[in-house]
C-alpha cells in the first residue's frame, strides 16, 4: 500500500497538515493533520510498504512494544482508508 499520488505534507502555524492537489481537490475536500508520529508513518507510505513493515519501523523509531505498535499503525491506516487516501491497500 502507498499515499495516492496528488498530496503535500506541509507546515502551517506550527502544524503539519496534508493538502490534496490537482484534481483531488474535487474528491477530497480539507485537510488531515499528522503529530511527529504520523508524519513519519506518512512518509513510509510515499514508497509500497506492507502493514507489517509500518509496525516494524514505527515500534523500533518510537521504542514502542509489537502490540501498541500495531494499534497506531492500524488506528493512522483506518482513518486513511476512510477518506481513500491509499492505493494498492493489500
């Protein structure tokens, strides 16, 4: 899985927000904002990664335990499911 291609992660008043370009401002109205934690899952997910591979790298980055690991990656992909920000979901 990986971000489709059109947005921009971008720092506003000290906030990191992500913003549709081009035509995905027709699908995707407003703006998802992301803590130090999503920011730097946002940018695995510029390149295919796996599920198990966010887990892994977020886990060994934060010092995080296998399970709480898994509970952020899943809780950041849930809400980038919902508003289809990600293409090839496997």
């Amino acid at each position: 899985m990986k971000i489709k291609e059109g947005f921009v992660v971008r720092e506003i008043a000290d906030s990191i927000v992500v913003v549709p370009t081009g035509d995905l401002l027709k699908e995707y109205r407003g703006m998802l904002t992301l803590n130090k934690s999503g920011q730097f899952i946002w940018q695995l997910l510029q390149n295919e990664v796996t599920e198990e591979e966010l887990i892994a790298k977020l886990a060994e980055k934060y010092h995080l335990e296998q399970e709480k690991a898994k509970a952020d990656i899943e809780a950041f992909l849930h809400t980038l499911r919902e508003k289809k920000i990600l293409e090839n979901d496997l």
